[in-house]
C-alpha cells in the first residue's frame, strides 16, 4: 500500500500537527466515493470541526445558499465538497480560494465523477493551487476487487454463494458496488438453497442505474443514440466498424461514425473497453438500454448482431445462436446451436451447453431433421454435463416431439444410466436399469453400458452375485464391438468391481499410462480419444475410489492425480469433477491431512446445496472432524439432518462410513444401546451387499458396541463375517480392522496382556497404509490394556517405557491433527502412567483423579466430554470440577489454565 493510502486510511487528514492536505477522489457513479469519504469523515478527532457541502445544480438555491455559508467563516478542519463536476464557475471559484488559502492542520477533500466533467477543462476550471508544503493526493475508486464483492454478497445475503454465482454476479454488475447493492436485493430469496445462476442471468437492470443511464442517452443525438442502441443489444465489445454495421445505416461515413461514437463516449454511455472495442462498462446497464426499444426493433438488431459476430475470424457461435434465438430466425439456427453446444464443452461451460440443446430440442418449430441433428449432439455430448442438466435434457429427448425411434430408446437407456452412476442409488434405479437391458437385446453396445452401470458395486442393497453377474455379461456384450469409446465408457464401470474384488482382469480395465494421456487433446480428435477422454478420467476416478475403501492409499492417490490431469485437459464434466473432489476430501481424511481439510468439505458443501446427495461424502468427513474435535451436537447434524441421505440411498461404502461416525458419537456419549442400533443396521446392510472389505471402516466399533451393550454373541459374529474377507494384499484395511477385534475381543474376555499386543499390532498395520488417526488410538487402547495388565506399573521398565513411548507418539498425533476431544483423553491416561512426584504435590490438595479432570477443564473440554473421556458420568465430574475450584480457590473453569 503506498503511502499516500496509509495517510488516508489509518489516521486523520488534519490537525494541529499536519500541514494542509488536498484529497482529490475521482470515480465513476456508485464506485464508493461517499463511501471513502463517510470513512474519513469517521476518522476524524471528534469535535476539530467538519463539514461537507455538495454541490448541486446552479439552479439549485438551496444548495447554493449551503455552500455560499461558508463565506468568511473560519475554514473546519475536515472540509468535504462532492460532486465538483456540478459546480458553476462560481462555486469553482470559491474552492480555489479555499484551496490556495488552506490553512495547515486542515484538510480539503473535493469528489467528482470523470466522465460528467468535460475532458478538455481542468476539474476547476483553472490549474489547482495550494500554499506551500501542502499534500495533494488522489485517489481513484473503480471497480470492487472480487473479494470484497462477494463479502458484500454474502454479508447481504446471508448466506454462502457458489463460486459460480458470484462470478456471474460480478460481471453483469461490472463490480461497481452501488449497482451490487441495488441487485441483491431481488436475489434473496429466489431460491430455497440461495441464488443460482439462472437467478442472477434473469435480473434486470435496478432503477437507479437504469435512470442514469437512459437519462445520459437522452441527451445525444438521434444517430448516436442509435449506435448506442446497436451495442446494448450486441452486449460485448465490438469495434467501430461492427457498431456501424449493426446501425443498418449504410449511408455512414467514418467521420459520422466517429463523431457518433465519440458523442457516446463523452456522454459515458459507452466505455472504451480494450484497444478499439467499445461497450456497456455495467452490462446490466446495457439489458436497461435494450429494454427500452420497441420489440421490433430490438428483433432487428438481433438479427444484424448475428450476422456481424459470423465475420469475425473467431465466431463467437453461442453468441450468435442467442442472437438468432432472440431475433425469432431459425435459418441457420441448428447448424449455429452444435458449434455453440461445442464451444461451450471445449470451454468447460458444460451447463452452458445442456441449456442450449435442452431448451432447442423443446421447440416445437424446429423441423423434425433438424431436431434429430441436435438430438445427436446432445447424446455425443451428455456424458460431460451434470447429473441434473443430463436429467433435464434427457427429459426432453424422451419426450421430444418428431425424434425418431431409435434416438427416444437410446435417450431411455441413457437416462436410466445416469450417467454410469447411480444418481438415486436405490431399488428403483436399479430395476429401470434392469429394464432397460432386457430391451435392447439387438443394441450389444448399449447393453453392455447398462450391464457395466449394474456391475458397479456401490448400488446399496444389491448382492455382490448380482453385480458379478452383470459383470459377466456386459464383458460378453462388449465382445461384439470394437469402438474404443464404448470399450472405454464400459471399462470406467468394471474397474470397480474388478479392484475390489482383486480381479487381475482391472489391469486390462485401466486406462494404459503415459505417453497416450500426455497427448494433446487437439492430438485426439482423428482417433476417438477426445470422446472417451472423459471416461478414462472416469476410469481413474472410480478405481481411486475403489483403491481407497480398501485401503491402498497410495494406489489410490496416484489414480486420482492421473484422472484429475486427464478430466482437466479433456473437460471431462462437472460430475467427474464433483466425484474428484469428494474422493480427495476422504482420501486426505483418512491419511491425516486435515489441514484446511473442513474448509473445503464445507465448500463442497455449499457447491452440492442443489443435489444434497453429491455433498455427503463432505459431510461425512465434516462429521468425523467434529466427533474428533469433541463437536458432537455439530456432528450429529451433518449427518442427521433434513439434507442427509438415508442409509439405503447413500452409495454402500459412504454408508458404512457414515454409520461408524454415528456408531462412534454414541459410545462417546455414552449411549450404548444407541450404538449397537447403528451398528446392527449397518452390519445388516454390509451382510446384504456381501463385501465384507468394506467392512473394515466400521468393524472396530461394532463390536465395541455390540460388547459395550452386553451382547458378546453378536460382537463374536461380526468379528467372524470380517474374516470372511480374503486376507489377501489388496485389502490392508481389513487385516488392520481384524487385528483391532481381536483384541477387542481379548480385551472383553479379560486377556489384557494379548489385547495389548493385538492393540498394538493393530497399530503398526494403521500406521503403514497410513491411517495416522487410527494408529493413535489403537496404540491408546494398547495403553489402557497394558496398564491394566500391569505392564506399566514398572515390574517391566521395557514394557512400561515402550506404552509411554508410544501413547506419547499417539498424543502428538492427535494434537498434529487438531482431534482435540482424543488427545485430552490420551494425555489423561499418559499423565496416569508417569511416576509419581518426588516431593511437594504441583497441586497440595487434589486428588490423582481430580487432578486429572482439573486438566481436562483446563483444556476446554465440557463437563460430557470429560466424562466420557475418563469413563465416568457427568454428575460424578460436575462434583470433581466443583471441589477442584474451591481447593484452587478460582472463580471459575476459565482461570483453570493460568492456576494449573
């Protein structure tokens, strides 16, 4: 920040101590000039005197009679004078009276647009002068940084705003900050989850900014206001030449033109926006300006629009089919729709171009021919648009009037396809899918894309029989074709059941490594690796979600990477970016890097408000932070409440997930047979899929649950189905979870010794995959056993020092993570294993056990999580706190930390 910003914003322009200042604030209309100037005004010592006049039209007596008050009285400290380029030669007389005579210590601050101030006149008419000494400063106001407007937003709103929604809202408002403020207002409340961008697309131009601008424009000429005419309804920058071409005058001369364009700018109607391009500043003013014209007329400059943008070298095609659109023309309409659908994709703008298609293949005037062009492009294309445009546009094409047959049946497959993903994982789909593949037994193609949807294993509630069955046959289906994209669109959903089963056959499944993905994508058009570049992207997203249930970490993070490079340079479409997100956020959960991790499942959050379902692997993780933070009311919400999925619509592994959070908060708690509930339920849905791998997440503490609520019968059963699970090297989760119940079960049947060691164990396979989180708190649960055992009252120093060693490497890493709530407990029970002290007790008077709570106050834990870190019950460590504060004569838990 330079120097003359600090002077202005962090202290005072005046007093005894300053010499004379001269604040120049210069800024188009709504740019925050009064705003800085309320800031300094607020700045200012309270009582050295400030005064601000405006100066307002010479008609304007009122005013006058304000401004000429201030004639022979003693100059205020703080003298504010707005709107300068108003003034008449009189009152600029005064001002450079006032300015060449400032006394020090006072402060002269003059604000005024530049674009009503004629460019060829001083701002007062004659050269600024000042005495000797005196600070002149400017400062001009534009445009709000992107930060600052969506605090703005968002501080409005009251709520948070997809990046999306906020870009957009930012450029039709030209970031000028009045206009922000006048907009939101007509978008709270759009929609139930906050606005969209439909939303923001449909706003029209607010009063203030429409009576500015269409006041301006009436005051040029009949032939510049039909320039000015031509830009608004063309609404992008355009040079000289196209904003005459789109007049329709043709009998224009350069010189008329320029004068007409120059009169328009002068007038600040028109902006220079670039090396000779010319346009709206505010888009939204430019919506006002069309507004204003008769529908015809409008029409028409729609038309010649379209024909201006098609003889530019680079056409602008989704320009131009919304121009064409406008206009009502429909002669070269589809041929304009494809390429605008293909711009769109090749940009990423993948719900750009769903929209386009959708809404062209709903228009009952477009010719039955032409229709099924469009209806072609939009199957070429579906693959690459969000579940829910792909669900609308979908909509459309099985019910498009004048579609032939066999485009409505490939439409029917594709909408019960989803994709290749289960969007509603439930019965229902499953069975529309089932369908669909007994309908298309001519179609070996489309069945084999049905049949590898259903071989995915993530369909809650369908047997592991089911999907290898569906397996089976869509590898026979895809024998009878030879196109490499389907091959490829198949393969991205056989890799997941082919890894989780360890089938050597997902080798084949995979996409081949580099050089093919480090081909430029302009390199795959000729050969068909532009159309199954997204479902190699999606290849490698499913096998890094596959990879990471098991628990081969690092297999999972190499596919990932190599999918997320290959969805960006491809464009591969919002889902898959969606699904790269989510798999990244339990991916550095599981692994320990929680860094920021929370800020950005929230943002995921936010970003999948419109479909909940898509978000709940963000919650999920959110969940699990809060139940390791001791947020336990925070966590139940995320997954209790109205925008969490039921267990039996959640993709299978997510549920098993999200149901150990659940188990895990109510054995915290305390509440047992809550526990063994969720448990039970879980276990039922796990027996009913029949992968017993993606048992491992939950395994440890539903048997816990089931032990904690007095049914070892059911702990023992599910400690047998866990076995079930191959014990090969591709599940290295699973033989850690089986470590853990063993000792679970150890530890119950009253053998402390080989729980510790199965504890232990248990510890070391965590660490290696690595699962920091849950090394930690085996290696405590190594630690209570063996110090019930005895290990750790010293009759073994070895044993002992190896429980502290690693109950210490345990507590730093939890404190590392943040899981506050686990390392308060780990530090209790690591303080319950020192030696006692020598000497006078740190605090005379205290218990070992209340010494123990004093800690855990002291820590912030609340008097329910205290308790269910020490296995007590909340009464009993309401009277420990209370006699702790008495005996150390505080006040209360706040001053703890300071006493202890």
């Amino acid at each position: 920040m330079s120097d003359p910003w600090r002077t202005v914003l962090h202290g005072p322009l005046s007093g005894p101590a300053h010499p004379g200042t001269v604040l120049l604030v210069e800024g188009p209309a709504g740019t925050g000039k009064s705003h800085l100037v309320a800031g300094l005004r607020r700045r200012h010592p309270a009582g050295s005197g400030c005064l601000t006049l405006t100066c307002a039209d010479p008609s304007d007596d009122e005013a006058q009679h304000s401004f000429d008050a201030l004639t022979g009285a003693a100059v205020p400290r703080l003298l504010v004078v707005e709107d300068v380029h108003r003034a008449d030669e009189p009152a600029r007389h005064r001002i450079r009276r006032l300015a060449r005579t400032l006394p020090p210590g006072c402060a002269l601050v003059l604000t005024w647009r530049p674009e009503d101030l004629p460019a060829d006149r001083p701002l007062l008419g004659e050269p600024l002068t000042c005495p000797p000494g005196t600070a002149v400063l400017r400062i001009r106001t534009g445009p709000l940084p992107a930060a600052a407007a969506r605090e703005l937003t968002e501080r409005t709103l009251g709520a948070r705003c997809p990046a999306e929604v906020i870009e957009r809202l930012y450029a039709v408002t030209g970031g000028v900050a009045q206009v922000l403020v006048d907009v939101l207002p007509a978008l709270a409340g759009t929609t139930p989850d906050g606005p969209t961008v439909d939303a923001v697309d449909a706003l029209e131009a607010p009063p203030r900014l429409t009576e500015t601008v269409l006041g301006r424009l009436a005051r040029l000429s009949a032939d510049a206001r039909r320039l000015v005419h031509a830009a608004a309804v063309l609404g992008e920058p355009a040079s000289e030449a196209e904003l005459a071409a789109l007049t329709g005058m043709t009998d224009l001369t350069a010189e008329t033109v320029r004068g007409m364009l120059l009169a328009a700018l002068t007038a600040a109607v028109l902006t220079d926006l670039g090396p000779r391009r010319y346009g709206f500043r505010v888009p939204l003013a430019a919506r006002a300006v069309a507004a204003s014209l008769p529908a015809p007329e409008r029409a028409d400059l729609h038309l010649r629009a379209a024909q201006v943008l098609r003889r530019r070298a680079d056409v602008p095609w989704p320009q131009v089919t919304g121009h064409l659109l406008a206009a009502g023309v429909r002669r070269g309409l589809v041929r304009a729709a494809e390429r605008a659908a293909e711009t769109h994709a090749a940009a990423g703008r993948h719900r750009e171009a769903a929209r386009l298609l959708q809404d062209l293949l709903a228009d009952r005037r477009i010719p039955g021919p032409a229709r099924a062009r469009l209806a072609t492009t939009a199957l070429r294309r579906i693959a690459g648009f969000s579940l829910q445009d792909a669900g609308a546009l979908l909509d459309t094409l099985t019910g498009a009037p004048l579609l032939p047959g066999p485009l409505r049946a490939q439409a029917r497959v594709l909408q019960g396809l989803s994709l290749c993903t289960p969007t509603t994982p439930d019965h229902d789909g499953w069975l529309h899918l089932e369908r669909a593949a007994r309908t298309l037994p001519d179609e070996p193609g489309l069945a084999a894309r049905v049949l590898a949807a259903m071989s995915m294993p993530h369909w809650p509630g369908i047997p592991l029989a089911e999907h290898r069955h569906c397996a089976e046959r869509a590898g026979a289906a895809l024998a009878a074709t030879n196109d490499p994209v389907l091959r490829a669109a198949v393969n991205a959903n056989l890799v997941a059941l082919l890894l989780t089963l360890g089938d050597p056959g997902a080798d084949q499944a995979l996409p081949a490594r580099p050089p093919e993905e480090a081909r430029p994508p302009e390199e795959d058009e000729d050969n068909g690796d532009a159309a199954s570049a997204g479902h190699r992207a999606r290849a490698l997203c499913n096998a890094a979600d596959a990879t990471l249930w098991l628990g081969r970490y690092h297999d999972s993070r190499a596919f990932l990477e190599r999918g997320a490079a290959l969805a960006g340079r491809h464009h591969a479409g919002p889902h898959v970016a969606h699904g790269i997100r989510s798999i990244r956020l339990l991916l550095d959960w599981a692994t320990g890097r929680w860094t920021g991790l929370a800020e950005r499942a929230a943002d995921l959050v936010a970003d999948t408000a419109r479909t909940p379902l898509l978000g709940h692997e963000a919650r999920t993780v959110l969940a699990a932070l809060c139940l390791a933070r001791g947020e336990w009311s925070q966590c139940r919400a995320w997954l209790a409440g109205d925008l969490a999925p039921h267990p039996d619509q959640q993709l299978a592994p997510v549920a098993a997930l999200s149901s150990t959070v659940l188990v895990r908060l109510a054995l915290a708690r305390g509440d047992h047979d809550d526990a063994r509930t969720h448990a039970t339920q879980a276990w039922g849905r796990l027996r009913s899929k029949g992968i017993w791998a993606w048992s491992a997440e939950l395994a440890p503490w539903a048997v816990t649950a089931a032990l904690s609520a007095g049914d070892p019968t059911t702990a023992r059963a599910m400690a047998r189905d866990l076995l079930t699970a191959p014990a090969a090297p591709h599940l290295p989760l699973a033989a850690a979870a089986r470590q853990w119940c063993r000792a679970t079960l150890a530890e119950h049947d009253g053998d402390l010794a080989r729980a510790a060691a199965g504890y232990r164990a248990g510890a070391d396979a965590y660490a290696a995959l690595p699962r920091p989180y849950l090394a930690a708190l085996a290696a405590e649960a190594a630690a209570r056993c063996a110090a019930s055992a005895g290990e750790g009252e010293g009759t073994d120093a070895d044993a002992h020092r190896d429980t502290v060693d690693r109950l210490t490497g345990a507590l730093l890493v939890l404190t590392g993570l943040g899981a506050t709530h686990d390392a308060a407990r780990v530090r209790s029970r690591l303080r319950a294993l020192a030696p006692p002290r020598r000497g006078r007790p740190a605090h005379p008077g205290l218990s070992p056990r209340e010494r123990e709570v004093a800690e855990l106050a002291a820590g912030g834990l609340t008097n329910r999580q205290i308790a269910a870190a020490l296995h007590l019950s909340t009464r009993t460590v309401e009277n420990h706190v209370a006699r702790v504060l008495r005996k150390l004569s505080v006040p209360s838990r706040r001053d703890l930390p300071a006493r202890l």
